[in-house]
C-alpha cells in the first residue's frame, strides 16, 4: 500500500491568532475510506480546504499522489474531487449545465457519457434539466457530489456528507461512497456522527482542537472505545437492586424504575443474556429495553483523559 | 494554460448574459433612446454643432462609453462577487486553475459583454442620427480596451466588496460621477478655464476624448495621452488583481 494523501506536520493559523490546526501528519492509503472524526470547530474542515487549496497551511506540507499540494497544485488538485459541507450552488443553472461547468475547469474535455453514467448513478438523470433552486436539499447535496465527480478525481473528500439528511438519503450516500471505493477511489470523510463512521470507514482518525489524537482502524478503535448502556425500565418499581443480581453491575436508578447496565460492545461476553434471564427468573416484569451507545462526546473525553495520562 | 478552464467560465458566465438576454440588451437600448430624445432633440436643437459636428451625434460616443463603462463594471463585479456571496468560489479556489485562467474567464466575459452592448447602442444610435466613424480601427480598439480596462475593474471591485451596498457603491459614488464630468455630453471646452484643468485630472475624460477622436477626428486632450491613459489605467488594474491573488485578499485564508 502507498500513501496517496501524506500530510506532513501541517499547521494553519487564522489571521496570526486562531489556531486551526497544529503539527498535523497523516498517511491515507490508495483505496481506503477513512473517516475524520471529531466535534465541531475541531479543524477537520481547516485540514480539508488545506490539501484542497481553499486554505494556505501556515506550515508543513502535503501531498497528493507524490505531488505538493502548493507547489504542484494542478497535479494535485486534478486528482482530488472536493464535497463541502454548505451546499453551495448557483439557484438558477440547470443540474447538467452546473455538472459540465465543473468538468470543464478541471481542465477535462466535454463528456456526455460520463456525465449521465454519474448523474444516473446519483438519481439525478431525471432531473438533469431542473434549475437547482427546484430541488429538495438531499437532491442539491447529489449535485454535489456529482460535481465533485464528474473530473473523475482519485481522491474524494466529504466534508459533513449526510450533515442534516435524512435516514433513507443517508444510507444512499453510503452506497455511493461503497460504490466509488470499489472502483478505486480513496475517501477522506469529516463527520461528527460515530455511527457514520463505523458505518463506512476502514480507518478513523479523532482530530480534536487542531491536532490527531489518534489515527486507527474502525474496529480495533469501536472495540476499544464502545462502551455501552442496557437500560431496563420496569414494571413495577423497586427498593433496592435485586440480590440475584448482585453479580451484574447493575444500578437502580433514583425513582426505582428502571435499571442500567454497561457493558462492552466489542466484548465477546456481554453478559446481555444471563442478566435477561436472571431478570425472569426473579419474576420482574419489563416494560422496555433500549441500548446506548457511548457518545462522540465521552469517547473524546476519554481520549483527552488518555492523552493527558 | 488550462485551456478548457477558461473556456468553462467564460461559457457559463456568457449563459447567465444570454439567460437574461432582453434585460441586458433592452435597458441600454431604451436608456440611449431616452438620451437622444432628451439631449438630442429637446435640448439639442438648441445647441448648435459642437466642434463641427452636430450635437446628436456628438453625444453618440460618449453614450456609448457611460453604458460600456458602468455594464463592464456591473457585470464584472457581479460576475465574482455572486460565486463569493453564494459560497460556490470553493470550486473555483480547488480547481487546477492559476489567477491567469479565472481572470481571462471573467473578465473575457463581461468584456464580451460590454462590448455587444456599447455595438448595440451605436446601432441604436444610428436610427436617431447619421454616424460617420473617421478611424474604425481605432475606435474598435479603444472600445475593446475599455471594456477590457473597466471589466478588470469591475472584478477588483467584486472581490473587494463584502456585501450587496459595497457592490454599488464605487459605480455609483465614483465612477458614474467621473463619467458625467468626464464630457460624455460636453467637449471640456465648453467649460471656464479653471474647471477645464481640473477636468484634466479625471481619467474619463481621456477615454472618451480618444473615442470621440476615432469617430470625428477631433479631441479635447492629444490621442496619445488617451493611449497612454488606458493603457496606464489597464496596467494598474491588472496589477490590483495580481496582487490580489497573490495575497489571497478577500478569497483566501
């Protein structure tokens, strides 16, 4: 495996104050996905528009396919396929006629083909003739992405792909990223969401404040940080923890309704179905059961505690 | 050079032109018309010839150069500054694409503009008043090189601008003013001595006197000092715009 985007130490301070990312380096592999994982204002988006020339790294460097993204920033900029986070489009041009413009200053000759290849494939070909202020906000975020496809880039950056879509557009947009990884492209995703993240990405690197806290892939990263919550609600309420269940870690929540259990996702053992079945056999009756997932928030503080250790 | 790139801008900026194509070319038709209804005929019976030359036809080449000026500006301001109020100046900011390239896109095209509406209005002008062009040659080139001169301009202007009011602002406080003293009415004769010297210090009057001269053989400053003006205005524009993306002012962080 090569590395098709190196990132070398990389820093961006706004306007000699702000500091948006501080001694960034990063490999990311031909072929990969891998999700930047981190809350808002973290510099994912600083980090984005840095390789992709919208930003000037204050320092460091970067490369894209062997080339410098400032330096060799034709070469550079031609393989890489750029999707914001805002949905910046102009209201009054037709789907296709805004696709071909952005082929165009690529550099890339006319391509009918190809555009309908990429349009059909985004549920977009019906409405090539539409003026962009027609269409619903998931369609403008396809435009997007057909957009930044339509130069046939190596490398494509999501910025926030499925910020503010809906569960059923959400799950197209990740068939589209599956889609694309099969045929070669390495994706470079920022999301706030963990579930987007293990969804989809081979590896996840947590940026918080400017700076990678660590680069690892999906599995090890969930099995590692995901802890869970079995909340049980009751019933009828309860004094105390029942003594059958002494074994468990379990907890009575304040008003005796309801218990909660944490365990670990990744574990092998969870423990989910001896507690279920001490619960019947001490005869308590359930109303509910729900799981949560720990959230984006307390991975980070977790890491942050790590990192300070 | 990238060479479709260009071309890219250039066609798409033209489309929204020809989207709009009865507003752009309408209005300037109609507001010549009511320029030589209202200092042609009303008002310029009452003037006898200027330098030799009726007053509606003296009047046809600095029409031409109001419209061209303030339809270069607006379209080239508007033409960035849209993509930069919209937020679609990402794509262009991430493309493989040098200042070179987005300049000649733009400004090409609201050029282009300008100058289909300044030939526009000299037809125009032809129903009202018979039109001789002494030099065509010469007129055609300072036409082109002020629609190039104003478009690049236009496209500082764009990029300075920080919202709708800074958009005008310059057209209207500046530019439009400097046009109106500027003789597109008058030869700067026709003004008392003293005013004849500070009207020597407004660019506009060299642009227009040299476009007169191409049509009439006559000018109120030498056609070498309206060469060199346009020419020292052309320059200066393209340096402001050199800078510009050299620093990244108001595009880049």
């Amino acid at each position: 495996m090569t590395a098709i985007v190196d990132v070398q130490n990389m820093g961006k301070v706004y306007a000699g104050r702000f500091t948006a990312l501080s001694g960034v380096s990063l490999q990311i592999e031909q072929g990969e996905i891998i999700a930047l994982l981190g809350p808002n204002g973290a510099g994912k988006t600083t980090l984005i528009s840095a390789l992709c020339g919208i930003v000037t790294p204050s320092s460091g460097r970067a490369t894209v396919g062997g080339h410098d993204v400032v330096t060799g920033y034709r070469k550079a900029r031609a393989m890489i396929g750029l999707v914001p986070q805002e949905i910046a489009l102009e209201p009054f041009e037709k789907v296709i006629n805004t696709v071909r413009f952005s082929r165009g200053l690529f550099g890339k000759r006319r391509d009918d083909a190809l555009i309908e290849k990429i349009l059909r494939q985004l549920s977009l070909w019906d409405k090539r003739n539409s003026r962009i202020r027609e269409l619903s906000g998931g369609m403008k975020r396809r435009v997007l992405i057909a957009k930044a496809l339509c130069h046939e880039p190596r490398v494509l950056f999501l910025d926030e792909p499925t910020a503010g879509v809906d569960v059923e557009l959400r799950r197209d947009m990740w068939q589209v990223v599956e889609d694309l990884r099969q045929s070669g492209v390495t994706i470079i995703l920022t999301t706030h969401y963990i579930e987007e993240a293990e969804a989809i990405a081979d590896r996840i690197a947590v940026i918080s404040k400017g700076r990678i806290l660590l680069v690892e892939p999906t599995a090890d990263l969930m099995a590692r940080m995901g802890q869970k919550t079995l909340r049980i609600d009751l019933m009828e309420r309860l004094e105390a923890v029942p003594e059958a269940l002494a074994g468990y870690d379990v907890s009575l929540s304040a008003d005796g309704t309801s218990l909660s259990y944490t365990y670990e996702a990744g574990g092998e053992r969870t423990g989910i179905t001896r507690l279920l079945q001490a619960l019947a056999a001490e005869g308590l009756a359930l109303r509910d059961i729900q799981t949560k997932q720990s959230s984006l928030e307390e991975i980070f503080v977790g890491l942050i505690k790590e990192g300070e250790a | 050079m990238n060479l479709p790139a260009i071309w890219a801008i250039y066609l798409y900026e033209m489309k929204r032109f020809f989207r709009t194509l009865m507003e752009s070319l309408l209005s300037p038709v109609i507001s010549t018309s009511l320029y030589f209804v209202v200092f042609g005929a009303a008002i310029g019976s009452r003037i006898d010839e200027v330098e030799g030359v009726s007053y509606g036809a003296f009047i046809v080449p600095g029409l031409i150069m109001l419209s061209v000026m303030t339809q270069a500006i607006s379209n080239a301001s508007f033409g960035i500054y849209f993509p930069k109020f919209i937020g679609t100046i990402f794509e262009l900011l991430s493309a493989p694409v040098n200042f070179l390239e987005i300049v000649l896109g733009y400004v090409g095209a609201a050029a282009t503009k300008s100058l289909l509406i300044g030939i526009v209005i000299l037809v125009t002008a032809g129903f009202f008043v018979e039109i001789r062009i002494m030099h065509p040659w010469a007129m055609l080139a300072f036409l082109l090189l002020t629609c190039i001169s104003f478009s690049l301009f236009g496209f500082i202007i764009g990029i300075w601008a920080e919202n709708f009011q800074q958009l005008q602002l310059i057209p209207l406080l500046v530019i439009t003013p400097l046009i109106f003293l500027g003789g597109a009415f008058y030869s700067i004769s026709m003004l008392p001595e003293s005013w004849q010297t500070v009207a020597l210090f407004n660019p506009v009057v060299y642009l227009v006197s040299g476009f007169r001269w191409s049509f009439f053989g006559t000018a109120d400053v030498g056609v070498g000092w309206s060469l060199l003006a346009i020419a020292g205005f052309t320059g200066i524009c393209m340096g402001v715009v050199w800078w510009i993306f050299k620093t990244g002012y108001r595009i880049k962080s």
